[in-house]
C-alpha cells in the first residue's frame, strides 16, 4: 500500500498538473496567503543585462497587487530601484525584508531607493521575504516577493522559522512549472496564423516552402512574419523564434 501523501506533497502534485498559468498561479498565491503573505509578485525574464533588469515589457509578471500600487510600481519603474529587485539581481536565495528595514533605518539606502521603501510604507507593504531563484544564463532573472499587509516583520520571521523550507520548496516547484507553461508578454500575443509562419521557419522552411505549403503568396507570408515582428517589437525574425520559442509557444499540445 502507498504512502498517504501529505498536504504539502499533494499540493505539490496537483500544481504540477496544473494545464495553464492561470490555474498554477490561483493555487500559489492562495497557498501563500495560507502562510500569511497575501501579496506575491513574481517576475521571470531572459533579457535582463548586465546592469539593468531589461525592458519590462519582456518580462513576465503575476501579481495579486493593487492596480494603485502596480500601476507606480510597474509602469512607473519604481521597480527598478526596488532594494529586493537590486539584491535580486546579484544575489540567488533568500532574504528577509526586515534586512532592508534595518539597512534603511541604519541610513545604508541610497536616496532612490529609500524613496522605495517609504511607498511601500505607504501602501502597507512593510513585512515579507524574497526568494531569488537560480539562473544559469546571465540574461535571466527570476524572482518572488512575498508580502504581508497583516503581519509585522517578526511575525513574518517566525513564519519562515517554522516554516521557511516548505513555502521556499512550494515556490522552487511553482517557479519551475510556470516555466514549462506557455505565456503571453504583456499583450504581445501573436495570431494562429503568425504563429504557425513562425513555426515552419523554426523548422527550417523557407518563405517560398511556407506559401506552397498554406497555400499563400509568398509577400502574404512575408506581411505575417513583418506583423510577428512588430507585435514582439523585434528586428529579426530570429528574435521574433527566440521570444516565442522562450514563452513557450510553439508547436503548443491542446488535449
């Protein structure tokens, strides 16, 4: 007779099972909130630079946050001065917010990033951990914000003290199975059509085998791939192939 799995082991199970982001992402943050974070924010891009986190647009972000505190935070690239994205960017772990407390109150925060801190104040964001996941491109950075508007940072401290190693492996496996799942950037979603032009060129075909083979002039097949390379905001084709074959795109099995 099996083991009986445990709650963590089948909740494990049912994630990775999970046929879309949508579903895999509902199941995380209700988990999260479970613990006391009822705000999470997780990025993954593969554009990032040396020095900048890279073109937000080429990101991919979930977050349960206010449209209030996104729209300065995200849109308005406050971001990018955020101390767990700069910490995010050279280090692989996790840290605990009440670091950054400390550094602020120590006065260790430049002047663009305490002007982080204090809107995170403002909107009550002051306890929670970060997890920056393992990379092995330099162009890659992953990460999860977990926040709490409910707990103080102690209190927080002693939910990752008791149980740190279970929510960290929750969001390892959550991490990893939204990366095997395909995904839109920021409304860049290309057309049946586009995509599969895209597809035969990934496979080799060039324009004239891609019209003999839809039965299409060669300049109609031409116009999809220029439409596939604005709706990417791309140069090239090639970049057009590496963004959709990097969200998981193509040759996608529907059950």
């Amino acid at each position: 007779m099996s083991k009986r799995a445990t709650d963590t082991e089948q909740f494990l199970l049912d994630l990775m099972i999970q046929p879309d982001i949508e579903n895999a992402w509902s199941k995380l943050k209700d988990r999260m909130a479970g613990y006391g974070f009822d705000r999470v924010l997780y990025a993954a891009t593969r554009f990032r630079t040396d020095h900048t986190t890279g073109d937000l647009r080429d990101a991919f972000i979930l977050t349960n946050y206010p449209k209030e505190f996104t729209d300065p935070y995200l849109e308005g690239g406050l971001f990018r001065d955020a101390p767990m994205v700069r910490w995010a960017m050279q280090n692989v772990g996790t840290l605990s917010w009440g670091e950054i407390a400390r550094d602020a109150s120590e006065g260790r925060l430049p002047p663009e990033v305490m002007r982080v801190v204090e809107f995170n104040r403002k909107h009550g964001i002051v306890a929670g951990y970060g997890i920056s996941f393992p990379r092995h491109s330099v162009r890659a950075g992953h990460g999860i914000g977990l926040g709490s508007t409910t707990m103080t940072q102690a209190e927080a401290d002693a939910i990752w003290a008791s149980s740190g190693n279970e929510i960290e492996l929750i969001c390892h496996v959550t991490h990893l199975t939204f990366l095997s799942l395909p995904y839109g950037l920021h409304g860049r979603n290309l057309t049946n059509r586009q995509r599969e032009v895209l597809e035969l060129i990934a496979d080799g075909k060039t324009v004239q085998d891609i019209a003999v083979l839809l039965k299409k002039s060669p300049a109609t097949i031409e116009k999809h791939l220029r439409l596939a390379r604005k709706e990417l905001n791309v140069e090239t084709t090639a970049q057009a192939i590496l963004k959709i074959s990097i969200q998981n795109q193509f040759f996608m099995y529907d059950p």
